[in-house]
C-alpha cells in the first residue's frame, strides 16, 4: 500500500520486478479491503474511498482481483490476480485501515495550528495527546499542513500544541451564510471544488463551521481557475471542512456552492402592517415571492405567522394585496406541521418551467396579530379611536392611551399629524388629513363612474381586479344611490392613476372612508374599479321625430344602451310608460334607425308594479347579441307636414295616441314662431334650412294646446311649452329649402323596379325598410298612387345575398308623400317590395277555365281552391278569355314549383279585381289545393288519341269505297233492265260505258240527289277565314273597365303583354298524320236566341260607342220541311294519349 506518510493508507499497489502494478476498482469491495489491510498488518478496513482522494505511484500495468485470500488455496492477493488484463483502470482501489493513524489541531489561529488530537477508532472519538511518537513534520504533512511543523508545550492541560508551515483557514461567505467555499491558504484564496458525491455532507461540515445553521443545499457554482479541495469526502461530523478526506492539487473546476439554513427568511410585503401582506422569501440573498400553487395552505401559513412572532393565520381569504414580479420557480413551501422551520417546508418544485404561463397569483396571509385602526362613526380621520385585531380581540383602554396621535393618523390614512386626548374609553383624536371616496365620471353624477379614493392630498382610482360587490354595496349606500347592479363592462371615465390596490373593511366599519386601503406600489394594476348604483339607471326612448316612442335604451354606465326585445314583458313596458309620464304602453316592435341588430340588454324583471326601471329587479342584468326593442305609449306624439306630394312645406300639424289604438290630429298654431323656431322644425323635418312660412287662420277648437320657444335649444321637443294659451287661431304653414340631409339635394323620385311592382328604389338604392305606427296600408297606397298604378294591394321584403346600403323609412301612416316620414341610411340584406293594382294578371291553363294562376310579385302563382261562386265570377269576367294568352307550360311550371300562397277573396265593396289577391295565412297542417275554375266559353285542349284517328280515317275510306262501287253497281242494273234478258253478263268495255253513263246523269240530278262529300274542301278553305272572325269578335266587358282605363292605358284582366303573345302551348303532333281531317255533322238547334248580341257589339255598347257589323258566322242552311237551323260545325279531331301521358297542361 502506498500511502503518503502511512502506509495503512492509500492507492493499493503490487512492487513487482516488471514495474509497479495497479489494482483497478471494479469489483473492489470490503471483503477484499480487509485483506488487504490483514496483509500489511494494519488491522481491518476502515473506509473505502468513493473517489480518488489519493495519489499513488504510476503503475505499469494494471489487473483484477478475482479471489479472496483464504479461498480456493490461495493465501496472497497476489495470487487473486486475473491476468492478463490490457483495459486501463478508470479508477484505481484505495482504502483506509483501522491502524492509519489520523490527526487534527484544535482551538488554534487556523487549520494548521493548534492542540493536536488523534482519532481512536475503537471509541470513535477524539483524544489529545499529551505527548508524541511521531514526528512534528510527518503529522504536518498528513494533515496538508506544510512540511515543516514546531511542538510547544504552553497548552498543557490541552496537550501538546503543534504550528505547523501553513497558515489555513476556510474563509466565512461573502453574503451572509451562503455562497462559493473558499480556502486561504497563506492569504491566497483557493476554491473548493464541486462533487455530487458526499456533496450534502459537505455543506452540513462548512455551514458548522461558519455558525450559519443547517445546510439548505449544495450546488455547483461557477468556473475557478485555482481549486484546491476536490473529492471531498467528509461524514458530517467533522469540525472542519479541512479535516475530510480529499485530495488537495492546484486544478481548474467549478466550485463548490453552500447555501445554509441562516441565509432563508421570510417576510410579509405590502400589506397592513408586519403581519400582513404577500409572502416572500429570501433565497441567496434574493426576495421572491411564491406561487399560492406551490404553498401548502394551513401548516406553511402557521410556520410563516409564527416565524413572525404574529400568531396563527387568520381566515381571512379576500385577494388584498399585490402580486409579487419575482416568483420563485424551483422551490415549493410545503410544511409537514405548523412548526416546522423554513428550510425545512422548501421543496423543490418538480413542475415544468413553461415561459408561456399565464402570471400566477402569488400567497398572500394575514396573521391573527394584525391590527385594525379606524374610529367610531360615519366621519374618517376624527373621533373616538378603536383598535381590532383579526383574531377579533380588542387592544385594551390602556394600551390605546400609550398610542401617540400621529402613528394612530398614519395607520388610518389619515397624514401624519393629529390632536388626541385620552378618555376612560380610549383616546379622541383628529387627524389634520381627510379620506374621501365619491364615484366619478365626466357628467358629475354621484351615483355611477369610477370609484375615486382621496387621502394625503392624493386622489387616485382603485384596482378593478380587487374590487368587491361588498364594496360596491357599501358606497351606493354611503351616496344614498340604492343598491349596485352588475357592471358589464369597464368604465373609463378620466387619465388618474390607480392609487388603490385594494380595500378591506371589516365588521363593524360601516362607511367606506374607513375601511383600509392598500397602496398600489410597485402594481401593474392600471384598470380602474367602477360601480354602477341603481338610482344612476334612466330609460329613454329614442326617436327623431316621436316623443313617447322609440328604441327603448338604458342610460347605462355612461352609455344609451338597447334594450332587446324579448326583454320587453309587460311589466318593463309598463315600467317604461310610467316613469317618462307617457302613460299606458302600447305595442312593441323591432328597434329602428339601425339599431335592430345589435347586442342589448336583457334580464330586466319589474314584477311589482314598479314605476321606473331603477325599482324593477337588476341581479340578472346582461348583455347579449339580440334584436333590440322599440316601445310606444299611449302619450305618443308627433309634428308632421300635411302637403300633396311636398317633403318639406305644408301645413304642421300634432299627432297623439287617443288611447283607444287610434290617432288624433291637431292643428299647430303660429303663435310665437320666429326663424328660430322654424330652423328647429326644418332640421327636425330633415328638409335642410328654414325659408319662411305662412298662417292659415282656421275656425276649430281641434288646436295643439303647446307652444314654442327655441331660445338656446336644438331639438323641438324641448321647445314645447305648455304654460301658454293658444290665442292666435292660425295654423302654422312652413317652408323649408328640401335639402336632403343625407345627399344635400332635393328628396328624390321613389320608383320600383318593374313599373308597377318590384323592388323599392331610390336612385337605384334599395329601401330596407318602412316600419310604420298605424295603417301601414296608406304610405304604400301614397306610393302607387303617386305612381299612376292605383292603390297597394301588397307589400313584402325579401333576402339578398349580399349586404347593401339603403334607406330606412319610419312613418306614422297619414303621411301624404314618403319624404314626410323620418329616413336613414344603413345596411340591410333584405329588401322591400311592393306591387300595385296595375301589376295584377291572371290567367288559366285553357281557353276560359283550367288552373288559375295570379301574376302580382313578378312572379306567376297558383291560387287556393277555396273561392267562392261570387269571387269565381268575378275572376272570368276580368280574364277576357276569348283574346287572352293562356298559361305556357314553363308559367305553369313555375307556379307548381311554389307553395299556394294567394287566396282571391273580394271584399264587399272593392272597384278593381286586384283589391281581391290576399295573401294566404296558413294555419298549422293545413293543406290548399290548387283552383281550377271553368269560365262561360272554355275549350279544352283536347289531347291528341292516335288509334281514333287512324280508325276514323279507315273508316272513311272504306266508305268513299263502297259508295263508289254503289254507283257503278246501279248504272249497270239500270242498264241491265234495258237490254235483252239473254245479254246477262257485262265485259269491261261495258263498264267503263257504265261509268261514263253514271256522269253524265250526275249532272241532271237535284242538290239533294246526289252525295255531298265534296263538300269537305270548301269547308275546309273557309276555317281560316272563320277563325280571323273568331278572333275579331272581342270578349264581354267587365265592370272594373271603367275604374282600369284611369292612368296608364293598361289592363290588369289582361294576361297577354303589348308584344305579340306566345302561341299557345298545344299536344305534339303524332308523324306519319295527316295534320287533321275536318267534316261537317248537322246539328238540330235547341233554342233560337233572336235576343242575343254578338260579343263585340256589347262590348262597345259598355263602352258607349256604336255596335259594329256582326261577326261572320257559322254556315247555316235551312231544312225546307222542318224549318229547323242546320248548322255546319268545324270538328279538330286529334288522337287522344293514353292515360298518364304528360301533356305539359292538365285536363
């Protein structure tokens, strides 16, 4: 063995003649250690070491042991030897045996000087040594002490005392009790370097050593140049770092870093007082704050009060106090009981370190000893002065007379100078500072707005993520403003900084000046706190032209927020009505002016006949995306124009609700109206600048009993006065310039965009909508009427596919001219439509009857079967069916591609057929058929039947055939009779004789003789000419004639256009046919009409003009011996299809 001085220590070699051979540590263990030591006469093994504390001879050759001495025959570890073994040894055995005798010095100026004692292995204890047996130099250079050692004997009850060549001693922290270990070496500093092994060891024998408690962690430090320890391998109970084993060579390494129990401390930061606020804790000279996920609630709450010396923890749980910017990441506070110590709780934290976190909450405690300080009473800052801990204790009478006025003023925020005098119930103070605490925002209200603290002179707002409904209940209640209601959003009212991070008031504080207020030091907080109190809530409802009507809006926080309508109950309705004095609602409909489709509010419940909003129940108060409402009351009232068909100059008159669902109109008088006056109402009117205006004297009691007076005013309605009688009896006739308050130009032309239907339009923009009060009927009446095109009979909106900007129309429903209705611009994707009077056509699939169709939106429709006789004959007189174009199959397609949506019902008195087109109001699971109606004079499209046709004209044939041979047969038995009996038999020659002889006689016979079937192609010549007759004969005219000639010359009966009118959609002819075959059937005549008129004559004679000549008629022969009418008649035969063949118009 081959130890520095002993040879009982050391690297365990082989002296061999080829060299010195090493022994490598694989395997090494303390059997083979005893052996070793057993071997060398140094008793048993000791200590292994676990690193290379020692330094042995370099070895040749290196090799195992495989044995154990003792074993297999073998007495020596060299004979345990496996050979060969080539690898070379990563680490080579070492070990200490019982009889290395070890030194140390004691109570000396350093290290290396001192009493010298010798550790006794069989006590495992330290001994001094009152004299030695070895030299002073030998035991120097065990201990790395130098070369040279000097023995004194001044210590003589200590033994002997030894200086050795070295001054050493291990240098204290530069921070207090943690940091790099440092050794000085005769004044020059070298470093310890760091090793996982024993590493914990270590610092509890450097933490001992420099008096700084319990080592809390060992870890690498930073790089050094000049390390001096390294492999220290101490066991915790030496007295100096110096005394491990390790192995002292100059070397570069990272150091070794101690951290002790003595550096960590904890602290409450930014609260009350000491023994409250946020925890932090000081690691390695740092302040950090903790993560309230990293803390370990009751018992590491406990540790920190009573580390503090402030009791337990309190049960306070409120977010009081300000997040820490530093916190701690590697560490968590989990005490295992209540008086554990700090370093004992630090665990370190094994969560994921994510930079994307959100910020953490960090622990905050507040202790049973913290104090309370505020005085009795509404009035801060004066008065009799009381004192409350939270663990609900009061300071005693005597204990408050000790307090000084000044510290008593500070703690309350108060300043810092006061006046006390002290009573038998505790001192009366007055501090020289005040606290105020008021809502505020820029309309100088006191019930809503930003909360506002004023102390030392210094205004600030409050955090908003600390703010309690606590604390909004108590100031609503100190302003005498009711109760709070939810705050659904921030209100930014003003640029003040956030001075209060937040408020606590306890108990038995009622006024919310003297509750405590945290500083926002050092905060990141810069939201203000705002609270809304119910006596702030006011409703208004917003209309342009209307008082007593409009979107119904909350005056909310600051803002006019919409009100959606599904929140409109009858109970908010009425709450509405009464607190505006606009007495009893009315009705309710989708909010105007842009406003429909927006977020409102909702959750509004007046369920005790409240009479204004603010009374009704706020808890359930929110905003959503909605339909916002719009409300009128009975007190409705309005001032409009009434001029044909003027925008902007007429006479004003003053429209109100009568409360039975109807409108009274009353005249305006001229009382009092300057320009002034007249500018408002212009501007009200949208119809730009005032110009002059008129009186109109009238005599009627039917006056608007208000005045006006615009001085210093913009809206007319705040002009209103009413403690003036009406004396001048003239009504007020103004005129503006008509400038369009959108476009800056004249109110243009409303048009649709299909003459007499369509699309709304105003210079080719669309009108969204046209909401109206009352008879909504008669602005679309105005409108058509204006156009030429009669009255409305229908008015609808549809969607559009993209979204566009138009006009908005808001309308009363007695305006004369659309102009006169209040207008806006927005967007819209659905569009408004209208169809006149002149836009209604019908039609039918046949001649005079068939499936009704109605042509009034532009689009052809089929109609509900349920008409009734009355309406039946009302439809077929304005058809005109003998000139009118039926339905094609592509018209009548399209309308049984469509629901039945039209129903045609007459109202008792109505003058043109297009007032009977209503449309149909289904009822759930009701089913409408289509109406088929037949009409005097229909002709069915006969369908063409193949097989009868080919029989017909076999038929004919067959009999054209016979007759034929009938003749030739007759002549030749007329000749027969003539000739000689025995001359019985004809040849060809006389045949053709025969035929010659047959017509010959043909010539002599009487019209009716002979047959008449040449006759068939001069009936068929004369069909052209009968039809252009047909056609010429005109249809019966209808009682609405006279009402449809009015305005353009256009006919709503007639369903063909000004261009030639399609042919009508007749069967496919069947190929290889002849087109048709006409023949004449005589037909007896019924009945003899010498009273009838041709059609055409009475159609003018209802039209008031002279009957022209009758038509041509059918051919008519007269039967000498009846004396009956014999007509001739054409006949279309057509072949008829089989059953189901699709024909394109149905039977």
């Amino acid at each position: 063995m081959n130890g520095q001085t002993d040879k009982c220590a050391g690297v365990v070699q082989f002296s061999t003649q080829i060299g010195v051979v090493g022994i490598c540590n694989s395997g090494w263990d303390e059997e083979k250690a005893n052996s070793a030591c057993k071997e060398l006469g140094c008793g048993e093994s000791h200590y292994i070491s676990k690193s290379d504390i020692f330094q042995g001879q370099p070895s040749n050759r290196s090799g195992l042991l495989q044995c154990v001495r003792g074993k297999n025959n073998r007495e020596l570890l060299w004979q345990c030897m496996k050979w060969p073994y080539n690898d070379t040894c990563s680490e080579y055995t070492s070990v200490i045996c019982t009889k290395h005798r070890r030194f140390r010095l004691q109570n000396g100026s350093n290290l290396c000087s001192g009493s010298l004692q010798e550790y006794n292995v069989a006590t495992r204890s330290w001994v001094s040594l009152q004299q030695i047996d070895v030299a002073p130099e030998t035991i120097c250079a065990q201990m790395n002490c130098g070369a040279n050692g000097n023995i004194t004997n001044e210590y003589t009850n200590a033994g002997v005392h030894l200086t050795c060549q070295d001054d050493v001693k291990l240098r204290n922290f530069t921070s207090a009790c943690f940091g790099p270990v440092v050794v000085v070496v005769n004044g020059s500093d070298l470093g310890v370097c760091y090793s996982d092994t024993l590493s914990h060891n270590l610092g509890k024998v450097v933490c001992r050593e420099l008096k700084c408690g319990e080592v809390f962690g060992v870890k690498q430090g930073r790089l050094i140049e000049r390390g001096w320890l390294s492999n220290v391998e101490c066991k915790g109970d030496e007295e100096s770092l110096f005394h491990c084993p390790a192995k002292h060579q100059i070397t570069k390494c990272q150091s070794a870093t101690v951290i002790c129990s003595d550096s960590l401390d904890v602290r409450l930061r930014d609260g009350f007082g000491r023994c409250s606020g946020r925890v932090e804790v000081k690691l390695e000279g740092s302040w950090k704050s903790f993560s309230s996920n990293d803390w370990s609630k009751k018992n590491s709450d406990d540790m920190v009060c009573k580390h503090l010396d402030c009791g337990e923890v309190s049960n306070v749980t409120q977010k009081l106090f300000i997040d820490g910017k530093q916190v701690e990441k590697d560490w968590m506070v989990q005490c295992k009981s209540s008086s554990a110590k700090l370093h004992e709780c630090l665990q370190k934290s094994n969560k994921n370190q994510n930079i994307f976190a959100t910020k953490e909450i960090t622990k905050e405690i507040i202790c049973q000893k913290e104090e309370l300080v505020f005085t009795e009473g509404d009035q801060p800052c004066q008065g009799r002065v009381r004192i409350l801990s939270f663990d609900k204790t009061k300071i005693s009478q005597a204990e408050l007379n000790n307090k000084t006025a000044p510290g008593l003023c500070e703690k309350m925020g108060c300043g810092s100078e006061g006046f006390s005098e002290n009573t038998t119930n505790g001192p009366i103070v007055k501090c020289a500072g005040s606290v105020t605490v008021k809502l505020s925002n820029p309309d100088e209200e006191k019930c809503w707005g930003t909360v506002k603290v004023c102390r030392d002179n210094s205004c600030g707002g409050v955090c908003r993520n600390t703010w309690r409904s606590t604390e909004s209940e108590k100031i609503c209640g100190n302003l005498g403003c009711g109760d709070p209601v939810k705050t659904l959003f921030p209100i930014e009212t003003n640029s003040s900084p956030v001075r209060v991070h937040s408020v606590y008031c306890s108990g038995e504080v009622k006024n919310l000046t003297m509750c405590k207020f945290v500083p926002n030091k050092d905060s990141s907080c810069t939201d203000h706190a705002s609270v809304i109190c119910k006596d702030s809530i006011k409703v208004k409802l917003v209309d342009p032209r209307d008082k007593c009507a409009g979107n119904v809006t909350l005056f909310y926080g600051g803002i006019m927020m919409p009100v959606c309508k599904d929140s409109l109950d009858k109970g908010l309705q009425k709450a509405i009505c009464r607190e505006l004095n606009c007495g009893k609602a009315e009705s309710i409909d989708v909010a105007r002016y842009g406003l429909s489709q927006t977020g409102g509010l909702s959750g509004i419940k007046c369920e005790s006949d409240p009479d204004s909003v603010a009374k009704c129940n706020l808890n359930d108060l929110a905003k959503k995306d909605c339909v916002a409402g719009y409300l009128k009351c009975s007190g409705w009232t309005r001032l409009f124009l009434y001029q044909k068909p003027e925008a902007c100059s007429g006479l004003v008159n003053a429209l109100s609700s009568t409360g039975e669902a109807t409108i009274d109109v009353k005249l305006v008088s001229s009382q009092g109206w300057t320009r002034k006056e007249g500018q408002v109402l212009c501007e009200y009117l949208q119809c730009g600048n005032y110009e002059t205006h008129s009186e109109d004297p009238k005599e009627t009691t039917e006056w608007w009993n208000k005045t006006y007076n615009c001085s210093g005013k913009t809206n007319i309605r705040d002009c209103e006065r009413d403690d003036q009688k009406i004396i001048e009896q003239k009504q007020l006739n103004i005129k503006c310039d008509d400038k369009n308050y959108m476009d800056k130009g004249k109110h243009s032309d409303v048009t649709l965009s299909d003459s007499s239907t369509g699309d709304m339009l105003i210079n080719k923009e669309h009108v969204c909508a046209v909401y109206v009060s009352k008879d909504k009927e008669l602005i679309f009446n105005q409108l058509c009427n204006n156009l030429g095109f009669g009255n409305a009979i229908h008015d609808w909106t549809r969607s559009i596919a993209y979204k566009t900007k138009g006009w908005y129309f808001s309308c009363f429903g007695h305006e004369t001219f659309l102009w006169q209705c209040y207008s806006w611009k927005g967007t819209c994707d659905r569009i408004t439509s209208v169809a006149c009077q002149k836009s209604v056509r019908f039609s039918t699939t046949e001649k005079c009857g068939g499936f009704l169709g109605v042509k009034f939106r532009n689009q052809w429709e089929s109609v509900c079967a349920d008409i009734s006789d009355f309406d039946r004959d009302k439809v077929c007189k304005s058809l005109d069916c003998k000139n009118a174009q039926t339905l094609n199959e592509k018209q009548f397609n399209e309308m049984r591609a469509k629901d039945i949506q039209v129903r045609v019902t007459c109202p008792e008195k109505h003058q043109n057929i297009s007032q009977c087109v209503r449309l149909l109001h289904k009822e759930k699971n009701q089913i409408c058929q289509r109406a088929e109606i037949t009409c005097e004079g229909q002709v069915e499209k006969t369908q063409v039947n193949v097989g009868l046709i080919l029989g017909v004209l076999l038929g004919i044939l067959g009999l054209l055939g016979l007759i034929s041979q009938r003749n030739r047969l007759l002549s030749a038995l007329r000749r027969y009779r003539k000739k000689d009996a025995k001359d019985k038999n004809l040849n060809a020659n006389e045949m053709n004789d025969v035929e010659t002889e047959d017509r010959d006689s043909e010539e002599n016979m009487s019209l009716f003789e002979k047959d008449d079937y040449e006759e068939v192609d001069a009936i068929t010549n004369r069909k052209g000419e009968d039809n252009a007759d047909d056609k010429s004969a005109g249809s019966a005219g209808t009682e609405y004639d006279d009402i449809e000639e009015q305005g353009h010359d256009f006919s709503h009966s007639q369903t063909h256009d000004e261009e030639e009118p399609d042919p009508p959609l007749l069967p496919k002819r069947p190929e290889a046919l002849l087109d048709e075959v006409t023949y004449e059937v005589e037909i007896e005549g019924e009945q003899d009409y010498d009273d009838a008129m041709p059609i055409e004559a009475l159609a003018n004679e209802n039209a008031g003009t002279p009957t022209a000549d009758p038509p041509a008629q059918a051919d008519v022969f007269m039967d000498a011996e009846t004396n009956a009418n014999i007509e001739v008649v054409e006949v279309d035969v057509h072949a008829q299809p089989e059953r189901g063949e699709t024909m394109g118009l149905p039977h």
